[in-house]
C-alpha cells in the first residue's frame, strides 16, 4: 500500500498528465469472481487508494482525475453494460459524497477493458471471435475509454500474427462500421439497462457498506473474506457448467464428436530467459556496484519514514542499474512478505 500511496503522489506532483495506477478487477474476474463483485471489490480497492493518499495531506482533486481503472467484459452482454454504467456512477457518488471532491475529473471514471479471457475455450476454438465480439461491442455500449480484444487462440497459447490481426478487425469493425461509438451512451434510456444498471448500483453500494461495517478493506483481505467470496463463487460456477446449468458452447451444448484438427500455437523461444539474464547479469557487471548499495541503504531508510515518499530513491536506484529483484529484495527484509489468508 505504501508503493502505491506514494507513487500516486510522486506523479501527483510532477507527472500530472500521467495514469500513476490502474485499479484493476481483471485479476478478480479472472479469479473466478461474478460480475458484481469484480465492480464492487475494484472499487474498495479505489477507496482503499484515495484514503492513503488523503493521508499525506495531498487534495483529493489533485490525484484523483489522473485514477485509471481496468474491467474485464463477461459473457452476458446486457449484464456487463450494466456494470460498467453502475460503477462509472457509483465512483462519481464516492468521489463526490465520501471525499468532498469538487473537480468533475476527479468523479469520471476512466477504464480500460479486456474482453475475458476464461471464457475462451480450446473446443471449436474459432468461435471464440464471436465470444470476444460481443464482449468489446458490451464494453463499447458500456463507456469504455480503451480495448483490448482477445485472440480466439489464447485457451492455448499467446495468440499468433492471425489471432492478433482478428482480435484487432475487430475493434476495428465496431469503430469503423457500426458507428457505435458515435452515441453517447447509446442504450440510455432502456427499460432493462436502466432497471438493471440501478440494481447493480444498489448491489455494489450494499457491498461496500458492508466492507465498511466490518473493519475495511485491508481488514477483510487478512481475514479472507474476498478470497472467499470469490472462490464460493467460482467453485459454484464450475459446477453449474459442470451439471449443464450454465452453457458454455463447444464445451458442454453443441459439442463436436469429431476430432478437431491441431491449431497453430505461437512459438515458445527457449531463449528468451537465456537473453534476460544474459543482460541482467550485463547491468550487474558494468554498474557502480557501491553507489548501488549505497542508494539500497538510502531507499531502507526512507521506507522506514512513513512521511517520506520512497519514489526519488527508487527512480534512483533505477537510473543506477539496480534491478527490480535488488529493490524488491531489500524492500522484502524490511516489511516482510505478503501470505495470502487460507480460504477454508
């Protein structure tokens, strides 16, 4: 929490036009978490953040307009449009309600988003186009400000040149033909988006009132407790798709008998860990190896000062030719190592 404080308010102060984080909900998708919690637990964690950053002393409006979040878009269009819309509302209540924020910057939620990539499957692989489509096209209707677009190929491998130049016609096609991204919030004024935005509105301020009442977010990561909402959830989805509950097409509905021919994979190079550490070991060997560890014992010492920004010693080290395995090792003896709470 500390690296993320201070680097907010290091860019605060002298990259003003820079995104100093993303507040991002792909890995709790990706864990297995439902929709609504991706939105909600994304932004206690964007809670968390400002708090700390208050605490320095720092303007709220002068950090919060340069916040970046990163959404994943699941399977159910009309439910992903929903999400998105809820929590560009709810941050703008939050900035606005709970830290007295006066900038409208600082209230508009920025995001990125990836089209998800657990839903890809490798059966009847080629119809994972069609899954990504969907997804970017429910992102776009939703308000985001960027895309990435998935390669069908990627319950494999990293996608190929072909998987890439699809994932990428797509974006393409939805900007360029559809003139979707011409309207502003073009399914405003829905009865179903409009009920189910306000529904997830409700859900995800519920959600954070709970948080709140129970000691907070850094309290209920000690305890678990997100860690086993998510892995409730995940469990209880894999089941359903197991028993048939929840389609998955090509996977348990419309399943092929025959074999499927192999499918290219982008090539692995072997080397490429040879060549990191080949040019790893070249920093090493041509740095100044005791100014190095002098500015090491500098960055310890301003970690130890929780009113000290730890940035400077750090771009320092950088410029230096520390490696992130130097900083992070000396970092690690100071504050010890983060053990995730066993979910039972």
């Amino acid at each position: 929490m500390r690296i993320v404080r201070d680097c907010i308010a290091y860019c605060a102060e002298h990259m003003r036009r820079y995104n100093p984080i993303n507040i991002s909900g792909y890995h709790i998708s990706e864990a297995g978490a439902s929709p609504l919690q991706e939105a909600a637990f994304t932004l206690a964690n964007g809670i968390v953040y400002v708090e700390e950053v208050l605490k320095t002393g720092m303007d709220v409006d002068a950090f919060a307009p340069r916040l970046a979040f990163y959404f994943v878009s699941q399977a159910d269009f009309f439910e992903e449009i929903a999400k998105f819309r809820a929590a560009r509302r709810c941050w703008a209540k939050i900035m606005k309600n709970r830290f007295g924020a006066k900038n409208p910057d600082s209230m508009r939620l920025r995001f990125h988003c990836q089209t998800a990539a657990a839903t890809l499957s490798a059966p009847q692989y080629q119809i994972n186009i069609v899954r990504t489509a969907l997804q970017a096209l429910s992102a776009v209707l939703g308000g985001c400000q960027s895309l990435h677009t998935n390669g069908y190929d990627e319950a494999f491998a990293i996608p190929t040149e072909d998987a890439m130049r699809m994932a990428l016609r797509t974006q393409q096609i939805i900007a360029d033909e559809t003139n979707v991204p011409n309207v502003i919030d073009p399914l405003g004024g829905s009865y179903y988006v409009e009920w189910l935005t306000s529904e997830y509105e409700k859900r995800i301020f519920a959600t954070l009132d709970y948080i709140d009442e129970n000691g907070g977010t850094i309290k209920l990561i000690e305890q678990g407790w997100f860690q086993k909402q998510i892995a409730d959830f995940a469990y209880e989805t894999a089941l359903r798709k197991e028993r048939g509950d929840k389609t998955v097409i090509g996977v348990n509905k419309f399943v092929l008998d025959e074999q499927e021919h192999a499918i290219e994979t982008h090539p692995y190079d072997l080397s490429t860990a040879e060549r990191q550490i080949a040019r790893t070991k070249r920093v090493r060997a041509t740095r100044d190896e005791a100014k190095v560890q002098r500015l090491l014992d500098a960055l310890v010492e301003t970690a130890k000062d929780e009113a000290v920004n730890i940035m400077p010693p750090t771009i320092a080290l950088v410029e230096n030719g520390a490696t992130m395995g130097d900083i992070v090792e000396r970092l690690k003896a100071l504050w010890g190592v983060y053990r995730e709470t066993p979910v039972f």
